[in-house]
C-alpha cells in the first residue's frame, strides 16, 4: 500500500506495480491517474489510526508513506505497535522535518555543515538578534514547524527581518508552526537535492535531482511545493557524492541512532552547495514531489525488495545501478497557484501525452466528475520525458506539455536549462 495522493505518490506506485514482487499495490487515497493502475481506496492521511484499520483490512503486506503528515503524526509508530510493516521513519525521527529547530540543534551536536543558527522562543530576543545584525543581512527566519513550504523568509535588510519575526511570532501568520523560530545565515550556492533509503543504520544513495522552487522562469516569483525537477545533477560528480556521504548522510543517521531514534525511510537532503563546501538547507522525511518523478525510473533494478529491507532493519545492499540516462519534469499547474488555485477545469490531452515517445503523465490535483477529469487544486500534473542527454529529455517534456490543455494553466518554460549549463562545464 502507498499512502498519499499525488504525483509521487503515482510515480511510486508505477514504479512498484512493474516490479515482480509485488502481487498487488493499493493506493490510500490515490486520484484519477492512480486509479488506472491500481486499486485506491478512500483514507484520511491525517488520521494514522485509520490508515493501521485500513491495513489490517485490506490484508496489508507493506506499506510505504509518501506524504510528511503522517509521518509526523506517528504513522510508522501506529503500523509498528499493530506488528505491521511499513517504510518511514517514527514521529521522533520525523522531527527532521517537522521541526526546524530539533533539526538544527541535531546538527549542531553531530558537527552537520549546516547554517549558522539560533532558535527563538520569544519575539523580543529574536528583534534583538536581527536589531543586532549578528548574521548579517540578508538574513533568513524559519518558522520551526511544518508550514506546506511557505515557512521560510529571506529578510534582506533589518526592517524586512523585524516584519518577518512580528508576523511569524507575534501575528501567528505560520499559526503554531511559527510561535518558535529560526534565525540563521544566508548561505549562497546552487540547491541539490540527495536522496537515500536508510534501514535505521545504514544508507542507499539512490539519486540527486534539482528542484526549481519559484513559480516564475528564471527563478522569479514566490516559493511553490516545486514546479520542475531534473535528474541527475550535473553538479554532483563522484568526488561530491563521497563528501556528501561522509560528511553529512553518514554522520546523521549515526546520531540519530545515537540518540535513540534511528532514521529508517527516505531521507531527503536539501544542500547548498557554497564555496566552503556542501551545506544542510534542510532536511525531509520522505522523498520528494516533483522530484521522485525525475528520480524513481533511474533506478535500474528492482527498489521494492530494498524497501522492505530497508523496513525490516536489514538492507543489505549499499548500491543500487542506476540508468545512464536523463530525465526533466515539468509541473501544470492550475491559474492562480501559488496564492491559491482554480479548480473544476476540464483537462485534455492526456492521453495523447503519454502516447509521446519517452513521456510519462503523473497526476496531482485532478478529480473525475461524471466521466471528466477535472483539475482539483495547485499542481495538477508532472509530465516527464527522458533521454540520453538533457536536451532530449527537455524537448521530450514540452513536447508531453504542448498535448495537454486545460483554461488557466501555467507551467515554467525553462524546467531543466540550468542541467544543460551545468553539464557544460
Ligand atoms: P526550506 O523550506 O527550508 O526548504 O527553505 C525554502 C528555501 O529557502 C530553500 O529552498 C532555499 O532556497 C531558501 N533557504 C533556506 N535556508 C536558507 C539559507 N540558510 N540561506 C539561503 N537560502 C535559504
Ligand atoms: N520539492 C520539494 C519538496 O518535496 O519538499
């Protein structure tokens, strides 16, 4: 069963129906695209103690989570009293993600590379702190708990800082997610994202990517969930790959372990890559969307087997091959996104899409209303397309997008151009 419902959530289920382990996948609660190859059923991924009723019910073998909410809200902890196996770290371990401050400090203690920091309980210590200008400006104010991607803001003179620290602390703008907060400095760099599967001990790379935030081309524009991925990067060469590993995967899930929580799932690694080295922006829990899209078909054997190791504490395997090829996903998204978003619209094109040589449709937000499918929210759908090089894979995707139409969709247009200037070099 994979728990979830958007297009990572039907990249894995994909990924896992093709495989020969696995007799029969279920999706909880699924969409649209899902449906049309898998069973889904209806959930509540919020609600961990109806998700185990809904296992034992439908005879469960493996679970695997792709959302952070219910890793957060103790999922892996309910499948684990209940006997059940799931992939995905326990509340404890989840605090990863779901709070930026046990984030930062764990990091601390682990000699991570990671920000300068200080975590905030009261807003007149933090005013003091941006007043004082002890990191300089720009500075960067986190909310500490989960905030859907939006907790983040990048001060870049004293006024902005105070007016970010008055909304967060005083204004309750991020709700209880911003009561504690994170001032640190501003890193510049290019953002990787690297991607392991970790049994609780050990780690599996099984890929980087690049995300592509803002909504606007060239990186213009508010934060989004993410409206483009490319993979692999170009940026990450053996010789970084290592450093990564050994200074930041191996050293986290040691202490973790440590610790007393040991980190079994995807651990997804959000870098900067500045000039003194590889730095933590920041980490998640599970992997990501749209980056799953471009990462999961690079995996040239069979993953499901690693998973269930990985969930029973025993993954073997250090490596997994990987396909020498490229892939770029694109996300449609629906009018109005990131503020908001349009739904209802019809959509078409689909299928024409996924007929496109080298093109696989995920969808998002898209419903089924009396036999049409319909956008349903922000991302809708991830086209992907693959191909020796960037340049085919790029001409692949858009030439997926241009099939699909629906009234009020935007999508960047430049999703994988910096791959073609990074592998330039
Ligand atoms: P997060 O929600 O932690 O992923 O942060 C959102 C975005 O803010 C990241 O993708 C970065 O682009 C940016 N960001 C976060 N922390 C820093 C930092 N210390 N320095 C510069 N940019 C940052
Ligand atoms: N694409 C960013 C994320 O999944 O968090």
């Amino acid at each position: 069963m994979v728990i979830g419902g958007g297009a990572r959530e039907h990249a894995l289920v994909a990924r896992l129906a093709s495989e020969p382990d696995a007799s029969e996948v279920i999706c909880a609660p699924g969409n649209p695209g899902i449906s049309a190859i898998a069973r889904t059923v209806p959930a509540d991924v919020s609600r961990p103690d109806t998700l185990v009723t809904l296992a034992a019910r439908e005879q469960i073998d493996f679970t695997v989570v792709g959302p952070e909410a219910p890793l957060s809200l103790g999922i892996a902890d309910c499948f684990a009293a209940d006997n059940r196996l799931l992939l995905g770290p326990t509340a404890a371990a989840a605090r990863l993600e779901s709070s930026k401050a046990f984030a930062k400090a764990f990091m601390d203690r682990h000699a991570v590379p990671t920000a300068r920091f200080r975590v905030f309980d009261s807003a007149d210590e933090a005013l003091a702190c941006v007043r004082s200008g002890e990191f300089g400006f720009p500075v960067v104010l986190k909310a500490d708990g989960l905030a859907a991607g939006k907790g983040v803001v990048i001060a870049n003179d004293e006024a902005q800082a105070e007016a970010g620290v008055t909304a967060a602390m005083i204004e309750g703008r991020f709700g209880d997610a911003g009561s504690r907060l994170v001032i640190e400095e501003c890193l510049t760099g290019p953002e990787v994202s690297f991607f392991v599967i970790s049994d609780g001990m050990r780690a599996l790379p099984i890929g980087t990517a690049q995300d592509h935030k803002r909504i606007f081309d060239d990186d213009g524009g508010p934060n989004t969930g993410g409206m483009g991925a490319f993979a692999p990067s170009p940026l990450v060469d053996r010789a970084m790959h290592a450093r990564v590993m050994r200074d930041i995967v191996e050293p986290v899930l040691a202490g973790m372990s440590a610790e007393g929580y040991p980190f079994q799932g995807f651990l997804y690694v959000g870098l900067m890559l500045t000039t003194s080295g590889p730095k933590v922006i920041e980490f998640n829990v599970r992997l990501g969307d749209p980056e799953a899209q471009v990462i999961l078909p690079l995996l040239a054997a069979p993953v499901l087997p690693v998973l269930i190791a990985a969930a029973r504490g025993q993954m073997l395997q250090s490596a997994i091959r990987l396909s020498e090829e490229k892939l770029v996903g694109v996300v449609i998204a629906s009018r109005g996104y990131p503020e908001s978003a349009d739904s209802g619209r019809s959509i078409s094109g689909i299928a024409d899409a996924e007929r496109t040589a080298g093109v696989s449709v995920y969808h998002a937000a898209t419903a089924s209303r009396n036999g049409q499918l319909v956008t349903a929210g922000g991302r809708v759908l991830t086209v992907v397309g693959r191909g020796d090089t960037f340049a085919d894979a790029i001409d692949r995707a858009y030439a997926g997008v241009a099939r699909i139409s629906f009234d009020g969709m935007q999508y960047r247009k430049d999703i994988g151009k910096k791959a073609l200037l990074e592998d330039r070099r």
